[in-house]
C-alpha cells in the first residue's frame, strides 16, 4: 500500500495520467501543465480506491477483532474480582502509569471523598443550580397568580345559556311601589333575577311610584310582582344628579357587550331594553339620557357625579331622546349615530320619531332597545350597534369605537382594558323633564332579534312570578309529642240479613262481620230469614206480599192461532248444515 502510494505521488508530480486526476477540476487548472506554471494537484478518489481496496485491507483482520464487543464482561465495567466498589477513575496518562493517586469509585470512594473539598463544591453547585430553579418557578408563579387574581372574581357561564330568559343579567319592574313604607328612596330597588342586583335612585325627593300606565302587563297581585312606574313629576336641574344607577364589576353578569377578547367570546353581546314616557313635546326642552354607561374611578369615589346629564369625560356610551324628537347613540370615543338617518313611514307615522304625549292625555309611551357585538370585529373596542323603537329596527348595525380612555388607539392592551373596566355604573334616566316615567328595564346577555324583542315587550318574564309558600300547621300534644292523626268519620253502613242455606246444602261459610254501630270493636252478623219481596199492587194505592207459586209450564201459541199449548220439551235434533262440495 505504501509503495502504491508513492507511485501515485510520483505520477502527480510528473503529470502523468492528467486526464485522471484533472476530471473534475475547471478547464483553467487542466490546462496549467501546458502553460508552464506549476498548480498544485488534486488526487482523484478512484485512485485512492485503487490503491487501498477495502476488500484486501478486511481480509487481513483478525478474526477475534470481527466479534462485537461485549463491554459488561470487561474488567473496567465489572471491577477488579467483580468489586464494582474498587474501580479506579483514570484521568489521564499519569494516573494509568501510577505516577499519580488515581479516584476510587464505588462505596469507599465516597466515604473517602466525603470530607474533601470536591463534596462541598457540588454542594454549592448544585445549591446554586437549585435556587435558580426556585427562582425561576416563583416569577412563574407571581405571574401566574397576578393574571388569577385579576380574573377570580370573573363569574363563568355568563351568556352561554341556550334559552334568552336564562340569559337575563338584569330585571327591574319597580315593584317597591306596592309596599306601605317608601323604603325604596333610602334603598333603591331591587332586581328580580337570580343575580340580586341592587340599584340606587338619585333624585329620590323628586321621583314617586305609581301604577303603570303603559301597556305592559302589570301582571296579577300576589302571583306576579306588579309593574309600578318611576314618575318625575317636577323636571330635575341640569346641575342635579339623578338616575337608576347600578354598579357592574368587571367579569360580572353585567359585564357583556364590548371590550372583550374572543377568549370571552359569550360576553361580546347584549341588549338593553326599557319603557319610557315623554311629556307634550313642548314641555321638553333638554335631552334625556335613557340609559348610559361610564367608568368609575376610586379616587372620585362619587356616583352622583357619573348621575349629571352633561358629564360625559368617563362614558363608555349612553341613548339620548333629543327635544326633537331624535334618539342619538354616542361612544365617548367620539361615533355618534341618530335615528334620523333611517326615518321611514309606516301606517302609524315616521320609524324614527318618539311618541308624545297628547292633550288628551294619551299617548306618550315608547319602548327603546340597544344591542351591542363585538364578535365579529378585529378589535375588542370596535362595536356593532343596533336601535330598535317599538320593536322596529330603527339604526342597524351601526359601527361604533368604544374606548375606555376617550381615544381612538388601535394598539390598546387587553391588560389595561381590564383595569380600566374594574368597576362601571349602569345608568337609566338621567335629566328627566316634567311628566317622564320610565318602567321594566331588561338587561340581557345576548343578542336579542326583532322578532324576540316584539314578542315579548308587552309581557312580563318569569322571573316576575312570585313563589307559592305553603304553610304546616302542625299540632303538639301536652306532653310534647306530636300528636296522632285524627280519627276520620267513617260513613254509616246499611244493615243486611242473609237468606238461609236451602237444607239440601249445608252451610260451610263461615259468618262474615261488619263494623259495628259505636265504631270500637266488630260483631258477628245474625242470619235471619229473609222477608217477603213485595211489589206495588195493581191499584195503585199500596203493596201486597208477594206470595211465591210454582212456575207453569211455558206455552206458545199453537199452530191454529187461536190458544195457547202446553210446550212439550223434546231432545233437541242434531243440527245440520249445507255441505261444501254439494254430495251431502
């Protein structure tokens, strides 16, 4: 092999066989042995190939070197006599040739190293190691736990319902009214859902309750709780704080519409309905707030304020009927959409317009309805608005920018969102004029359809029926037991007499009782003959005994027609019948 390789070093320094060892090289470099300049060679693989073949050189191994190796039965695995205790770590040259003390392993190589310094390094390493782990998971867990608690307090299940009822976040029929005492003005009124919301009046001294006037069914006293309007009879300063307002806390049942993630995709819709009466139209000079929803900080710390008709520096949005007669839904990021825009006649007048209130005293009452959804906008502060007047869609679809610091930023967090929404106010009814009343607000967690909100505005929901109580009386002895059930009257029977057996038979049924007359015990039934069945007599004026004969003999009428045979009984002739085939 040695001398093939010299031969072919040889021939690349002579250049010969160019044609071999310049193959694959640039037409340049196969040309450099003409030009005279000396390049340095390349040796082509098939002339390696040819001067060590692979076959010869595994020829001339020996056969013990072809078996694989079995490392396990080897001294350095097994140990020295099988002591895998005894085994020696060998670093390097020195500690094979024992110049130096090489490591034992095994059992005595860590009692030996247990006091040296070599433990207590990997001690403090692995310490060290250790902390940076614990590190590590504690800034996991801060984060994990900070983004918990934000989000503890967040109620599942909020407009996943399948039935619209099941959806109701909010019900007020103002049923305070019925009560004696005015507790309401001090404590506001009650929601007649599951979730028990309380809402606060501001304004009291210038509200009263009284029967509805609408036509909404009032429902009936003690199965319904009854429909009461809130009434302003004397219009309220523009300066002073009045409305309905409830609080809504992020990730309540009141939390739905807009300004969150498709993470919280069920929360992305609602509708906010009530009943509303507008005084004559020349009574009315200011606009009303029909409902609005505004931030609230901790540091003002004062609803009252959120509660005045003209500010606005922390609304979300809010519905205002306009003096001339207009509904106009504005965001405090500056979308603002009037019914104007989509007036249209009908038989009864203009789509569009509000009802006033006639000289006759008639009229006057409108029923209003917003839906919100954001499930179909790229951004949790873009919404989809929809107005509804007297269950007909008065602005549809309307796209509105609701953005909870006043702006109109795209590149708002969720995180920041979430903290600015911790707490609102849901308000209704806010700079009343003289004569207006409001009544049934609804607050849904879902988007309700046109046909939905006409079938049932003029009717009250279930969660307007009152529970039946049932009241247990139930009675003590003087001991203090209870007493046992009263013995029920038991009806009087009518006494019978059995006829006695015929002397042929004898008698092999024993005596049936009954009860007896004073109710105790039970008697034994005497057997009497029975008396003489008697039927009215002939003439009509009273009974005869009845006197038993033996029966005659039945007759028929001969064959003559004039008398009455003796009827002769005679074994009855076998009967017979055609036969099928017609032979007999």
């Amino acid at each position: 092999a040695i001398k093939s390789y010299a031969e072919v070093l040889s021939s690349i320094g002579l250049g010969i066989n160019d044609a071999a060892l310049m193959s694959q090289l640039a037409p340049s470099v196969q040309k450099a042995n003409k030009s005279g300049r000396s390049r340095t060679g390349v040796i082509d693989a098939s002339l390696i190939e040819a001067s060590f073949p692979t076959n010869s050189a595994n020829e001339n191994i020996d056969p013990a070197w072809r078996e694989a190796i079995n490392e396990s039965k080897h001294v350095w695995s097994a140990g020295p006599f099988g002591k895998k205790e005894e085994l020696l770590q060998l670093d390097s040259f020195v500690d094979w040739f024992g110049q130096c003390r090489p490591t034992v392993l095994g059992k005595e190589g860590v009692a030996m190293a247990a006091d040296t310094g070599e433990r207590a390094l990997a001690n403090i390493l692995l310490a060290a190691a250790q902390e940076d782990f614990d590190q590590g998971q504690d800034e996991s867990e801060s984060e994990d736990a900070s983004v918990d608690g934000k989000r503890k307090n967040w109620i599942d299940g909020v407009g996943e319902a399948r039935l619209d009822e099941d959806n109701l976040s909010l019900y007020m029929r103002f049923s305070e009214g019925a009560d004696e005492d005015c507790n309401w003005q001090a404590d506001g009124f009650a929601d007649l859902t599951k979730h028990k919301h309380q809402a606060r009046l501001y304004g009291s001294e210038l509200a009263s309750l009284e029967a509805t006037t609408s036509s909404v069914d009032e429902g009936e006293e003690g199965k319904v709780r009854l429909l009461y309007d809130l009434v302003y009879n004397d219009g309220a300063p523009r300066e002073r704080a009045t409305g309905v307002a409830i609080e809504v806390s992020r990730g309540g049942h009141l939390d739905v519409g807009m300004l969150h993630s498709s993470d919280d995709r069920a929360r992305q819709r609602c509708t906010v309905e009530m009943w509303y009466h507008l005084p004559q139209a020349h009574l009315m000079t200011d606009e009303i707030i029909l409902m609005r929803r505004s931030l609230f900080y901790e540091e003002n710390n004062d609803v009252s304020k959120l509660c005045l008709p003209d500010e606005r520096h922390n609304t979300l949005w809010e519905l205002a009927v306009l003096p001339t007669g207009l509904l106009e839904l504005r965001t405090g990021a500056g979308s603002v959409v009037t019914s104007a825009m989509f007036i249209k006649d009908n038989e009864d007048g203009l789509d569009g317009l509000v009802s006033w209130e006639r000289e006759d005293g008639g009229g006057g009452w409108n029923h209003v309805c917003v839906t919100f959804s954001s499930m179909e906008q790229d951004s949790p502060s873009q919404v989809s608005a929809s107005v509804l007047m007297n269950g007909v869609t008065v602005v549809p679809n309307a796209l509105l920018s609701v953005d909870p610091f006043g702006s109109t930023s795209e590149d708002v967090h969720q995180d920041d969102i979430d903290d600015a929404l911790e707490k609102s106010i849901l308000i209704f009814g806010i700079g009343p004029s003289a004569g207006f009343r409001l009544t049934d607000i609804r607050v849904w967690a879902c988007q309700r359809s046109e046909e939905d909100v006409q079938m049932m505005m003029y009717e009250y929901l279930k969660d307007a029926e009152m529970k039946r109580k049932f009241k247990v009386n139930i009675r003590k002895s003087s001991t203090g037991m209870l007493a046992p059930p009263a013995r029920l009257a038991q009806p009087e029977r009518m006494k019978f007499a059995l006829s006695p057996p015929k002397t042929s038979q004898a008698n092999r049924t024993p005596p049936r009782s009954t009860p007896d007359d004073d109710g105790f015990g039970v008697d034994e039934v005497k057997f009497e003959p029975t008396p003489p069945r008697s039927i009215p007599d002939d003439d009509g004026f009273g009974v005869d005994e009845v006197k038993f004969e033996p029966t005659p003999p039945r007759s028929t009428p001969d064959g003559d027609g004039f008398g009455v045979d003796e009827v002769k009984f005679e074994p009855t002739p076998p009967r017979s019948i055609p036969d099928d085939d017609g032979f007999g």
